[in-house]
C-alpha cells in the first residue's frame, strides 16, 4: 500500500556548455514528473484489491485446515473405535474357543472344531495388532497437523462420534454461500482485475514533467559584465500518437473476463458442494440410525441365541461362527457409517460457520 501510493522521485539535473571557455554556460535542474492520468490512485487500488484478495484467500486455507484437522480427528476416532472392536473379537473367539474345548472334552464335537476356532482366535490377533498399528498412525497423522507427528501428546481423544445432529436450514445455508472466503477471494481477484485494468487505462498518457533550476552565463572578462544567473522553467507534454497502451488494456480486460469466469465456477462449485453435503448427512445420518438401532440390536441378540444354543448342541459350530462374523461385520459398518457421517457434518458446519454443540478434545 505505502509503496502503490508513493510519488515518482525528481531528477537533478545538471549541465554545461564551453566549459573551457571564459563564455561557458551552466545549469542546474530539478525534474518532477506530474500524474495527471490517475496512476498512483489506480495503484493504490490495485494494492488494496490484491491486499483483500489475499485476506480472503487466507480465510479460504484457514477453512481448509479446520477441515483437515476435523477430518483427522474423526480418522482417528474411527481408527480407536475399530482397534476396541478388534480387541473384543479377541475375547469372543478366546471364549468361542473355550466353548468349543468344553463341548471336545465332552465328546459332543470333534477335536478339529478347536483347531479351526483356534485359527480364528489367531486370525482376530493379528486384526487387533493390525488395528492398534493403524491407530498409531492415525495419531501421528492428526498430530502432524500441528507439527508434532514424532511424538503425539495425547493419548486418547474424545468427542462426539456417530451421533446425528440437527442440519442446518437449506436455504439458510445457500443464502450464505456469498461469505464463502473461497468465493470472497474470487470477487476480490475481480476487483484486482478491474483495478489492474484501469491501472492501463491510465497508462496510455505518461506523465507530465515539470523542470525548473537556473542557467549561469559567463561573460568573457573583455566585456567587463559579470555572470548571469537566469531562471529557467519548463514543462514536458507527452503525446499519445503512436503507443496508447493497447496491447496492455486489452490483456486486462481479458483477464477480468477470466476472473469473472472463475467467480461463476467457484459459485457453481461451491452450491453443488453443499447440496452435496446436505443429501450426504441427511443420507448417513439415516444410514446410521438404521444401523444403530435396528442392525446391531438383530446382531447381538442372534449371538447371543446362537452361542446359547451351540453350548446346548442346537447350533453347529459353522453356524455360531457365521453368526459372530455377521456380528463384527455390522459392528465395522456403523462405525464406517459415523465416521462418514462425522466428516460431512464437520465440513457442513465449517460451510454454515456454527460452531458444533459440544467440544472436542484430544487428551
């Protein structure tokens, strides 16, 4: 800003005629170009355009990382959750297994059927290292967003996880798409471009020199007169003929052409994404429920009833698997469901600019 506003610097100038002669002549001049065309306003509001471009554009990245970082966090809880449900399918199928041995040294089944749960006792092991492994990273990823992923400072995390929330008003958020900073940071590329524009258009006519300073005349000393100093002003006019800035104007215009394009798609993209948004939460969120209250319910109970009846000879050990991987299979949707879930909503209510009714923290 202080530099677009500045003024041109004068020229000293200085001159000579004969310097070897007793009639030599001197002169001295200060030279100061005048604006006359509106430069230094059209810098300046160049300046400040690109100034407040850059202000929303920050916005804009700012909003990014809280995405990023709300992102994370849910990958992390995701990652906590299926390492919990990776460790409980260790103690089911140890359990499963120590039915199983009652029932072999009973002699009610064969000893293979032992050997095929300890496979899958094994098999939930390495799950559950895998998982904890995962977990890890998943920390380090969250804790690498503010630059400690070497040594993450926290141990566990908690917040909200596959709970549904009221959504934001459609049309309310629409409406709102304007403050977007992404579609800001647009409208300040065109106010930049336009001001860039009329930066040329002022451009076309240079500028106006104003000189002034004075000539000393020598007398040669046969004359008997002593020096002269004479008072000298001038002025330079330019004239626009042969270069008017054309090819410069031109460009600019385009190039508010293209900012102005750029805006319309920003807009176009930015609206889809939040429809987008809305029909995703409102589509998980459905999801998780179904799961939540009517999917894992059935599961559970179907494992219970068939582990029941196993240890009661009713149900063969094909079947009391079968029903344990069903188990743990819906366990690991819901939790793919709340973490999808999380994701949209914290990027919708980063796009409505509410802050989220309870807090987050990672301890």
């Amino acid at each position: 800003m202080r530099q677009a506003g500045a003024f041109a610097n004068p020229e000293l100038s200085l001159e000579g005629d004969e310097l070897r002669s007793d009639s030599r002549t001197e002169a001295i001049r200060l030279i100061q170009p005048l604006d006359i065309s509106g430069k230094r306003r059209a810098r300046t509001a160049v300046a400040e355009a690109g100034r407040d471009r850059t202000d929303a554009t920050l916005a804009a990245r700012r909003v990014e990382l809280r995405i990023a970082v709300a992102s994370a966090f849910v990958g992390l809880q995701e990652a906590e959750a299926l390492e919990r449900l990776a460790q409980q399918k260790v103690d089911v199928f140890n359990e499963f297994r120590g039915a199983v041995s009652r029932r072999v040294e009973a002699g009610k089944v064969s000893p293979i059927e032992r050997e095929k749960v300890g496979s899958e006792a094994s098999l939930a092991l390495i799950e559950s290292q895998d998982a904890a492994q995962r977990t890890a990273l998943a920390r380090r990823r969250l804790a690498g967003l503010w630059g400690r992923a070497e040594a993450p400072d926290f141990s566990h995390l908690s917040g909200p996880f596959g709970e549904p929330a009221a959504l934001p008003d459609r049309q309310a958020l629409l409406q709102g798409m304007p403050q977007r900073p992404e579609y800001l940071a647009r409208q300040q590329a065109i106010r930049e471009q336009e001001a860039r524009l009329e930066l040329e258009r002022a451009r076309r006519f240079a500028d106006v020199t104003l000189a002034a300073g004075v000539k000393r005349i020598h007398q040669p000393p046969s004359t008997g007169q002593s020096a002269q100093n004479t008072l000298m002003v001038s002025v330079g006019i330019p004239l626009p003929l042969l270069d008017r800035n054309q090819g410069n104007i031109y460009e600019a215009t385009q190039q508010v052409d293209r900012a102005r394009l750029e805006a319309d798609a920003t807009r176009n993209q930015l609206q889809l994404r939040t429809l987008e948004l809305l029909d995703g939460v409102a589509l998980a969120g459905q999801e998780l429920r179904s799961l939540r209250d009517q999917v894992l319910p059935a599961s559970r109970e179907t494992v219970r009833a068939v582990m029941k009846g196993y240890e009661l000879g009713k149900f063969s050990y094909l079947e009391a698997l079968d029903a344990q991987r069903n188990y743990f299979r819906n366990e690991a949707l819901y939790i793919a469901a709340a973490a999808r879930y999380e994701r949209l909503k914290n990027e919708m209510l980063e796009i409505a600019a509410t802050p989220t009714s309870q807090q987050w923290d990672a301890q």
